[in-house]
C-alpha cells in the first residue's frame, strides 16, 4: 500500500487537463491535493466541484484494473511507493506526448497553470503558495516531459516523506518496468478521461 501524498503533488498536470476548461474546476483540481476532508463552504462551488472531481479520480485510479496491475509488478523496496511512482511517470507520459492528449501546447497550458494560481491567490493555502513557486523555479509541469527531470521530482518528493524510501533512485525501477509502465499508461489514460468527462457532466 502505498504512503500518504507528500506535500509535493505527484499527477498534477493529469489533473488540470482533466478538470476541464473552467478556471473554477481547475483550480479545485490543483487544490485536491491541498484540502483534506470536509469541503469549505466558502470556496466558490465550481472550485468546490473540482476538488471533488480530483477525489473521484484518485479513487478511480487507486482501483482500475490496469494500475492494481502495475503496481504488483514494483519489487521491494519500491512497491510501498508505487503509487507515487506510476503518477508521477504518468504525468511525464501525458507531458510528453502532450499534442495526442490536448490541443492547447504544453508550455501554454503550462503557463496558463500557473498564472490561474496567481490569480486566484487569495483561495490558496500556504502549502499550494509554495508549491507555486516550486513550479515556477523548475518550469513545471512542462518540463515533466524532459525525462531527467523525472529524477529531481522522485527526490523532491522523497525528501518531503516523514520515512526513510527510495525515491531518489526510483528512475532504476521505472527504468526496469518502463515497458510496463508506457502500455499501461496507453491503456488506461483514455479511461480515465472518459471518467472525468461523465463525472463532469
């Protein structure tokens, strides 16, 4: 079973593109990882409704049958992490072939992401601030698609666990199953948009 999410969000590009268009929604989907329990009444109700969308689908990941898969295939001592892991390679994926998945470019949608959580500063907590400027000092998500980066992450991550983990060398075991790793991607990605697009609707 994999460890509680670090402070670092792991499939936030995953989450924007499947949020939607509306601002509200997408910035609910940046916050999911951000707010935990009870909904705030005070947040606007489109933003309201993306944090739910963005519960929706890590429920609905965390039991598709593809990625129960997948993580079965993680050795120890990287299989407690496959969770953190397959997201974050995911987002890589989806970064990289960024055309087959959006028709808005990377670095736009990229930036765009990043200028929403300016604007609506004032509903941001302290933790998603900050994080902002983690994704301003290291041009993310866009650079998702450059595959060194994918190491940086995994050890930023790493560091924000309250354990010792393996994550500063996880790219030997994506490296291993990354075979693995790009079918199951190919294969469940669409799913899950589908999902998104009827929860949405």
């Amino acid at each position: 079973e994999a460890c509680s999410a670090p402070a670092v969000p792991m499939n936030h590009l995953a989450h924007a593109l499947l949020s939607g268009a509306d601002d509200g929604w997408r910035l609910g989907g940046l916050l999911g990882d951000f707010v935990r329990g009870r909904m705030d009444p005070r947040l606007p109700l489109p933003v309201q409704r993306g944090i739910a969308q963005h519960r929706a689908i890590d429920a609905y990941t965390d039991n598709h049958a593809e990625i129960r898969a997948l993580r079965a295939r993680f050795q120890p001592p990287y299989r407690r992490y496959a969770g953190i892991l397959i997201d974050i390679w995911f987002d890589h994926l989806l970064a990289r072939d960024f055309p087959a998945w959006s028709d808005i470019p990377l670095l736009r949608f990229s930036d765009d992401l990043v200028q929403l959580l300016h604007r609506h500063d004032a509903l941001l907590p302290e933790s998603l601030r900050r994080f902002r400027a983690y994704l301003e000092a290291h041009g993310l998500p866009a650079a998702y698609a450059d595959r060194p980066m994918i190491g940086t992450v995994l050890g930023a991550v790493g560091t924000r666990l309250t354990r010792a983990n393996p994550l500063a060398e996880g790219m030997l075991e994506i490296t291993r199953l990354e075979a693995d790793l790009d079918l199951a991607f190919a294969r469940f990605f669409p799913d899950l948009q589908a999902f998104a697009r009827a929860w949405h609707d």
